[in-house]
C-alpha cells in the first residue's frame, strides 16, 4: 500500500518558522507528488503575510493544490465543513482527482474554491488521511487521534522534528514510540544535514529556478521593480531578515562608516524597526512601505514582508543574507551565498549548542581555515556568545572571507542535494511503515 494522502498539523508560531516549514511541505506533497494535502492551521491571519491569498476568514479553502482549514489547537473542536466530510476530498484521492482541482491551479483560482464556515464541526467527524504529521509537537486533538486508532488502516503517525545538526540527531530520526492505550505508533522524523537524517525541503526545480534568475538580468530587474529598489552601483547588497539583535547598532555603525557601499534590504519585522530607530527615523515614517535612509556609506531599505518565492529571489540577488529560524535557514544555504544565522534564542543557551553543532559541519566544507575562523566568530557575536560591540572587527573579518565562503555555499548546496529532499524523503519513511 502506498501513501496518498496528508494531514499536517500546524500551530503559528509567532516568527513564522512553523507555518513557513509545514506550507512548503505541504505543497512540495501536492504539486511534486500529487498526494491531498489538508493543512490544519490555527492562526490564518499569521499564515496570511507567508501567502497573501489565504483568506483569514475561512474556515476551509484551497491554495496552490492544499486544503486548509483551521483548527483551534488545544481543543477537538475543528472548522472548515459539515460533519463527516473532508472539503469534498476523500482520504482516497489525488490533488487532480478531487472537486477538478490540479496542483496547476493559479493561487488566486484556488484561494476563494471551497472557502466557508462550518457550524460546530467536532474533529471526531473527520476521517484521517493516510499519513497525520504533528509538527514541530504541536499536539492532535485527541478526538482526532482516536478515529485514526478507529480506522481499518491506521495512518501513519509522524511527528515532524525541528531542524538540528546535533549528531545525536542520527541516532534518533525514525525512532517509534507505541501509544501508551491505542493501537497507534508515533514514529519521529528528523531534519537534518548528514546521511541518517531527514535531509531538508527542496523543491524540484529549485536549483534550475535560481539558475535561471541570476542568469537573467531582465528577472533581476523585475524583482527590484517589484521591491521598489533601485540597485546602488558598486555596493554589497545585503538582506537582512532577523530577530532584534544587540549587535546590529555596531554592526550598522560599522556599515555607515566603512570603506565600501552597503544596500541593507530588510523585509518588514522587528530588526527594520531596530535599524531604523537606530538611524533616528520617525516610527510612523519607519512603518510605511517602502521606507529608506542613507547614513555615510550605509542605504537601509524596508521592502515587504515577502511570499515564499520572492523571498528566494531576494536571497538569491544578495551578496550576503542575514537569515533566522529554520525556514529562511534552509533557503539561504539553497541560495548559495554567504549567510549569517540568527538562530532563535532560547533562556537555557541552548540554542548555541545547535549554532555550535551546525558551524562544526559547514566549517568541514570551508578550505581555508582563516575564513572558518572568520564565519565562526562573526556568528558568535551575532549570536550572543561574545560582547556585541566585537560585530565590527568581526565583520572585517567576514568581508574578507567573503570570497571563499562563496566558493564554500556552493559546495555546501551540493551535499545538501545529494541527500535527497525532505519530502520525498518523508514520502518513503512514511510508505515503509504502512501496515
């Protein structure tokens, strides 16, 4: 028996992360595979700013070959349909199969098919799919996780991990873990960056897709066009898309007073709004679209908080990109540029451990060891391991190094590749366990 259908569980966290890894999966299993997707999201408006043509106020909708419905995490109450349907989807059919739909359809086709509210709809009603991915541990709904120890064909339980480069990572991806009551097995399925893992998500045509942008400089111009940037000559262009960091004033001093040109792009968040308070820009001004200064050698610029794709295609147009979480994470090691990590700060320092594990890996691919040394110290500073006032000598370093970290992320996206990509990756463990 094979795999044919999803449920993936999502609850919004308030960086994005979450919702941002679950989408693309969930349409990675649509388009690429042709398998039915229903992503259960719990905050829509949050989901809304990663696709623009979510409408937060259904309950139940189709985008890009995905059901989404929402669901209150916490509680068996669901929405999105009258009892004991499925969006006019069976557990049985494709993506192609279901209501007309194909995984072709335009967004803004799909984003108002099968929208509506639905009157008191218990998860209990909803049959499962084939396979139910709880990410990142957000917790079925019980009255969910008893019909699926109700069906003939129990699916297959998955709880999707976060990402991590900790070795001990390979000693547990795949692991099960028997229902203490029902006859369910949760097993758990790791991302990561060495053979044993989960690998990463990948689109397809993703490296032919870069290709072709940065090979074009008519897409280039589209993309700025559409950004409301006019490209400074000469300068280092730099995205900058972080969480608000003690560093980034000195890091910004160290831009405005150096020997070079730098074009700062921030995708609107806290760390524009940290910048532009820090260049002494009015809030109300900082706020609005579009918003830019120029202090000595540094331009700032906000541009919108982007949609997946033009994220990419910003990642891909930069010198160097500033990336945090798990999702921007991954796209900018696809990107094949320098990057700069802010990982999300956790009370315990816990997340230096991960910064740690993932720098001892990338640091394998870099040849030279002085630009090592380089991405490691500045990713340090960045990272609150060391007094923030060191970003500016660290980024000398850096800049320097720059060159050979290029050569390096190349390298790097390779041995990614070679390990497969996530989804297909999860489409196989998850058909291996069907019983």
């Amino acid at each position: 028996m094979t795999i044919r259908s999803w449920d993936i569980f999502c609850t919004v966290i308030d960086n994005f992360g979450d919702i941002g890894v679950c989408w693309r999966l969930a349409r990675q299993l649509a388009q690429e595979h042709g398998h039915a997707v229903r992503l259960w999201v719990d905050d829509l408006a949050s989901f809304a700013r990663l696709a623009p043509a979510i409408d937060p106020a259904a309950d139940r909708q189709r985008l890009a070959g995905v059901e989404v419905r929402r669901w209150v995490a916490g509680s068996d109450e669901g929405l999105g349909g009258p009892a004991g349907e499925s969006g006019g989807q069976t557990a049985g059919e494709t993506v192609g199969e279901s209501a007309g739909e194909s995984a072709g359809e335009s967004a803004g086709e799909l984003a108002g098919k099968s929208a509506g509210k639905s009157a008191g709809e218990s998860m209990g009603d909803i049959a499962p799919h084939d396979a139910v991915i709880e990410a990142f541990a957000c917790e079925l709904p019980p009255a969910f996780v008893a019909r699926m120890a109700q069906a003939p064909r129990k699916p297959v339980w998955v709880n999707l991990e976060y990402l991590s480069a900790e070795p001990w990572v390979r000693e547990h991806h795949g692991m099960a873990s028997p229902h203490p009551r029902l006859p369910l097995v949760k097993y758990f399925f790791f991302p990561g960056f060495e053979p044993g893992t989960g690998g990463v998500l990948r689109e397809s045509l993703l490296a032919m897709q870069r290709r072709s942008f940065t090979d074009s400089p008519a897409a280039q111009a589209r993309l700025w066009h559409r950004l409301g940037v006019t490209p400074i000559d000469g300068a280092r262009r730099v995205s900058l898309f972080a969480y608000p960091n003690p560093a980034l004033p000195a890091l910004l001093a160290r831009w405005r007073d150096g020997d070079e040109p730098v074009q700062c792009l921030m995708p609107s968040g806290p760390a524009a709004q940290q910048a532009f308070a820090w260049a002494g820009t009015d809030a109300a001004a900082a706020a609005s679209p579009g918003a830019a200064c120029t202090l000595g050698r540094l331009h700032l610029q906000q541009v919108p908080f982007l949609p997946q794709e033009q994220f990419d295609e910003l990642l891909w147009a930069c010198d160097v990109n500033f990336v945090r979480g798990e999702d921007s994470f991954v796209r900018a090691q696809w990107a094949a540029r320098p990057f700069v990590w802010h990982i999300y700060p956790q009370a315990d320092d816990a997340h230096r451990v991960k910064l740690d594990a993932f720098l001892a890996l990338y640091r394998q691919q870099i040849g030279e060891p002085a630009h090592a040394e380089a991405m490691t110290r500045f990713w340090h500073v960045w990272n609150g391991a060391a007094p923030p006032e060191d970003i500016a000598a660290a980024w000398d370093g850096l800049r320097d190094a720059l060159p050979g970290l290029a050569r390096t992320a190349q390298r790097w996206q390779h041995s990614l590749a070679a390990l497969g990509d996530l989804a297909a990756n999860l489409v196989a463990f998850c058909e291996s366990r069907v019983k």
